[in-house]
C-alpha cells in the first residue's frame, strides 16, 4: 500500500515552490539591475560614484532596519511582559458571533495556543523590512545632509542660513516622519498583544484596558506629543514656503498669527507630553483625551480657522501695505537666487548718429533684424502646409544658421500629428 500525500501538503509544497521561484526572480532582477548600473559607472569613469550610492543605500537600510526592528520588537516584548497571562480574564455570558464579548472570549481562548516570541519577533523583522525599503529612497537626502557646506546667506526671517532650508530642514523632515512611522508600528503590535492576551476588550462599557495596558498606551502618546511637539517647531520654516500672501514666502499672516500659534501648539504638545507620562501612574482616561482634544482642537481652531479669517478681514482691506516688508523680502531673494544681484550697471552712451556707413558696417545685425511675426507664420504655415485636417503646426521655433548666403535667421515649425483629429 503506497501512502499518498494529501492536498494540504501538495498546497504548501506548490506554494514553497512559488515563493522560492518568486523571490529567486526579484533577487536575479535587483542583482542585474546592480551589475547594469555598474558598467555604465565604470564605461564613463565614475565607478567611485556608484560604489558611493550602493554603499550608502545598504548602511541606510541596515540602519533602519536595524532601529526599526529593535524598537518594534522591543514594545512587542515588553507588552508581551506585562500582559495578564493567557485565560485570566472572563468574559460574561453573551456568545453571539460578532458581539464584542464573542472578540474578547475567542482572544481569550487563542493567546495560549500563540508562540508569542517568534510571533513578535517575526511581525518585527517584517515591519522593519518594509519600513526599511521605503526609507532606502532616501540615500541622497542623507548625503546631502552629511555633506553639506553653509550657503553664506541667510533668510531674513528667522536668520537661517539658506543650506539650511536645502539640506537640513528636508532631512529632518524625513527623519520625524519615520519616527511617526516607527510609533505607530510600535503601537499597533503592542495593542494586538495586549488585545489577544486579554488586556485589551470590547464589553460593555465599550472598551475596558488592563494597568499595564494603558500605562503602555501613555507611555506611546507621550512619545507621539513629543514628536508632534517637533514637527510644530519644523512647521514654522515651512512658512517661508507659504503662498498666503500676494508673493510667495512668508507673509504679514504668517508672521503675525500662524508664528505665534505654533509656538503655542509647541508648548501645548510638550504640556501633554508630561501629561501623557505622568497618567503612567494615574491611569485617568481623562487625561489623554483631554490632551488630544486640547492640542488638536487649538491647531484646528488657530492655526486653520483664525489665520484665514484674519487674512480676510483685516489684512486684505489694508494688504499692499502690511505686505511690503514681505514683498521687499521675496524680491531681494529672487534676484539673489538669480544672480541678479551681481550685475555691474555700465552706462551705454547712446549717439543717435547713424548712417549708411554704419548700416554698411554691420550688415550681419541688419540682415537678422526679425520680419516675421509668429503668428501670422503659424497661420500661413496652417493654410499652406497643413494638407490634412490631422495635422497640426503648434509652435515656431527662432534660430540661427549659417547658410549659404551667410549668418541667417530661420524660422523653424515642424508639422505634427493631431491624434484627436484622426478619422
């Protein structure tokens, strides 16, 4: 009698066998992509250049991966550690499907039956992986940032130095954004934790959490206020990025109202911070929600609903002369970023003395003196040229050539398909 294997074990060596051709594939594809970009490096004698960026993209991905995994796996394990052991908690009489207390028995009955570390361990690793190769995109912020040289001016807002606003602000930016990243993933494996093993549940009164449950929860909301705390502060160089005003960059609103609000919303988030460590030990619902509430509800109000009221009402009457200083601003930088501030005035001393000789002399200018309109050329090029309703002459393009009969200015069009004009 032959034993003949089942289809469940058919499934899982076809689907072995998949992911092993799946991966093989895009690992054969990343490594020819490499070896591609390496010879056309080394063809044009910038090898240096390549080994650079694949060296920064691998020591970025193994950092963060590294910190991320670490930080995810660390809140898994200390959930893991403070969490009620499994089947301690009872869950009252209700055993409808769907109902909350089904969820809080059926947790209750899978937490035994988890391998918890491997199962923390591996949602860690798979998470810093993911979170890693979203962050790999970002090998050249992070050389510009380590790089960088002072520009040698400064805004006149805030007296940053223009490196700064290109180098700086962008990295940190990306840096508090994976940070985010990093507490919400810290976040949500801590509450599946808690929640399976019976710290977290859904009877009535809606939602009930264990001690060590919420003093975990505070701990991550003082973390979050302390990062929204920074992005407040990284908030106010984005105002010279503002399009408030009637020129770009930061106007008499953002000066006068959204600068102060945010500086208030700094304190706010700090203030709820050490509110949010302190209710470690209290254990008061009301404190964090009063702090969410607190904090978003004044960015709401002043910093989106008054900023905009106050450009209506009281800077638009009055707006050419509040925003003089800020338009003085935006042009001296555009012309420093330009460099039109480099330009050497020279007097021209304009004789109105001309004569055949002169005409004579500069033959060259008076036969490229412009005739033609562009216009009327595209209209004479549409009546003569076109042919066919599917073609269609959309600019003239203005050069100069050396023909045979010398340095000559050409007008060039070239007749172009209309696809929406087809038959």
């Amino acid at each position: 009698m032959h034993w003949q294997p089942s289809s469940g074990v058919h499934f899982r060596r076809t689907a072995i066998t998949v992911a092993v051709v799946v991966g093989c594939l895009i690992i054969v594809g990343r490594i020819t992509g490499v070896v591609v970009d390496w010879l056309w490096f080394s063809s044009i004698g910038y090898v240096d250049v390549f080994w650079t960026i694949v060296s920064t993209k691998v020591l970025l991905f193994a950092a963060v991966f590294a910190a991320s995994a670490s930080v995810i796996a660390a809140s898994g394990f200390l959930a893991h550690r403070y969490a009620r052991r499994p089947g301690s908690w009872q869950v009252e009489a209700a055993r409808l499907s769907g109902t909350p207390e089904f969820i809080s028995e059926l947790a209750d009955q899978l937490a035994p039956r988890i391998p918890w570390r491997a199962s923390i361990a591996g949602s860690a690793i798979a998470l810093g992986l993911l979170i890693a190769t979203g962050e790999i995109s970002n090998w050249d912020l992070v050389l510009r940032f380590l790089h960088q040289v002072p520009y040698g001016d400064r805004d006149p807002v805030f007296g940053q130095d223009i490196g700064f606003y290109l180098f700086s602000l962008p990295a940190y930016i990306t840096f508090k954004n994976w940070l985010l990243q990093l507490l919400f993933c810290s976040a949500i494996v801590a509450a599946v934790v808690y929640g399976v093993r019976g710290d977290i549940t859904f009877e009535r009164p809606p939602c009930r959490l264990s001690a060590a449950a919420a003093a975990h929860g505070s701990a991550l909301l003082g973390v979050f206020f302390v990062l929204k705390a920074w992005s407040y502060a990284l908030d106010r160089f984005l105002l010279l990025y503002g399009d408030n005003g009637v020129v770009v960059g930061a106007g008499y609103t953002d000066i006068h109202v959204e600068l102060p609000v945010l500086w208030v919303l700094i304190g706010l988030a700090a203030a709820a911070a050490v509110a949010s460590w302190v209710n470690m030990r209290r254990l008061d619902y009301r404190i964090p929600a009063a702090s969410v509430l607190l904090v978003f509800g004044t960015s709401f109000v002043f910093a989106l609903i008054y900023p905009a009221l106050f450009q209506r009402l009281y800077v638009k009457p009055s707006e050419l002369q509040l925003e003089m200083p800020y338009i003085k601003h935006n042009i001296a930088l555009t012309r420093m970023a330009y460099g039109l501030t480099q330009i050497a005035v020279k007097p021209f001393p304009a004789e109105e003395k001309l004569n055949l000789a002169s005409l004579e002399a500069n033959r060259a200018t008076i036969d490229n003196i412009r005739l033609w309109d562009v216009q009327p050329l595209m209209d004479t090029y549409a009546q003569l040229q076109e042919i066919r309703t599917y073609y269609k002459f959309l600019s003239v393009d203005i050069d100069r050539y050396r023909l045979d009969a010398g340095y000559r200015q050409v007008m060039l069009s070239a007749r172009e398909l209309e696809p929406s004009m087809l038959p």
